[in-house]
C-alpha cells in the first residue's frame, strides 16, 4: 500500500508577522499509524525540499506521544526536509492521499493547481481522500467526477468557526473552514471544540481538529485494507 501526504509550503500567516505551516501533530500521528501498519509513505509539497512547521504546533502545551516518537525520529526528520515536489508526483502511484492540517493549506494548497488536479484524480480513480483540521480547504476548488463541488452532498467536517476564534485568527484567515464546506454544499458536522471528529463519506474523510489526526489515519486505513 502507498499513501501520499501532502504538506504545505506556506509560511506566512497572513499580514500578521508571524509564522506558520503544517501542524506537527496532524502529521506525526497519521504518519506512525500508518507507516506503523507497512503503508509506504512519499512526502510532497508545492515546492518541494523542507515544508514550514506551524511554530504553535511545537510549543509545550501542543506535545502528544506522536509528536515526541517525531522529535526523536531523526530518519523520519531527514526524509521531511526532502519532499518532492507536488508537480512531479502521480495519482498513478498511489493507493491513496491525505493532507495533514495547520494553517498554510489555506493560502496555498486550497489555490494549488496541482493538488487540485491531483484529487480530481484521484476522486475519479476512485481511490481514498483524507484530510484533517484546516487542510479540508484544500477542496475549496476541487470538482467531483459529476463537475459539482467535490464536497456537495457528502458528510464533511474540518476546524470549526468557534475553534478558529479561539485562536484568535478569524479576521487572518482567508477564509474559515466550516463557512467553505457548508458554502460548497457538504454536509458538514461537528463536536465540541478540540474533541475528536472524524467522517468518513465514501472515499472521503474529514478530521475536525489535531486531536482527530489519528483517527482520520486509522478510518483511511480501514479502507485502504478493504
């Protein structure tokens, strides 16, 4: 089984000053559950080579057991700071893709004519699309098979708006990931804020927040073994 993630290479939030990425968690923790059961994994980003960390997403209060096993895996840190390039990567090659989350995706991947071509692809192949937190805004443009809105119609979910405030970036954000998915038609749901979502539509799964990380990798698992 081959799975592809997707990183962003976006690391400027907004007009703020600050920086951001992906979020470790939300790849660390796919990551080992999935490597963990023999899935061979290959890492792209818009621009290839080391993809920006969201500084947040490494502070002490953000650490679970995935992202300490990631702190000290120096083999997979080296492999990190070498992705390849989104453009030079095939659907073909793969059984199934997953976006890790952080704030980045929103201003890149969401605009990236490769990923979106890249999940076209893979929605017409008929094969599994994961993504958790704010990285289901990479299907902002994103056309399904019938040429509607990749979403429309299909039980979704990603960050929500109250999570968002709580972060205090609701007037940074290009957009807001709850807003977008219930703008295109999806049937988006969603559970306290920071407690575990996961759905699973199809060949589709949402994770609402970090803490959905791991179970979004274990439903994509679930089906690539089906």
């Amino acid at each position: 089984m081959k799975v592809l993630f997707v990183l962003t290479s976006h690391a400027e939030l907004g007009d703020t000053g600050k920086k951001t990425g992906f979020w470790v968690e939300e790849f660390a923790a796919p990551y080992y559950v999935l490597s963990d059961a023999g899935v061979d994994i290959t890492i792209a980003s818009p621009a290839g080579g080391e993809p920006p960390i969201d500084p947040s997403s490494e502070a002490p209060g953000a650490q679970t057991d995935a992202t300490k096993r990631y702190n000290g895996d120096q083999e997979l840190q080296n492999k990190l700071m070498k992705t390849t390039k989104l453009s030079e990567v095939k659907a073909d090659d793969f059984d199934a893709v997953f976006y890790p989350g952080g704030h980045g995706p929103l201003w890149d991947l969401t605009e990236s004519e490769e990923s979106i071509r890249l999940i076209e692809t893979f929605a017409k192949q008929q094969k599994p699309i994961a993504a958790v937190c704010h990285a289901p805004a990479v299907f902002a443009k994103v056309k399904g098979p019938d040429g509607q809105p990749l979403v429309k119609g299909k039980n979704v979910t990603g960050f929500t708006n109250s999570e968002e405030e709580a972060v205090n970036l609701t007037e940074v954000v290009p957009f807001l990931v709850e807003d977008k998915l219930q703008e295109l038609g999806g049937n988006y749901s969603k559970v306290a804020d920071w407690q575990p979502h996961v759905v699973r539509d199809g060949l589709l799964v949402t994770g609402q927040n970090p803490a959905s990380s791991e179970g979004t990798a274990e439903e994509l698992l679930r089906l690539l073994k089906k």
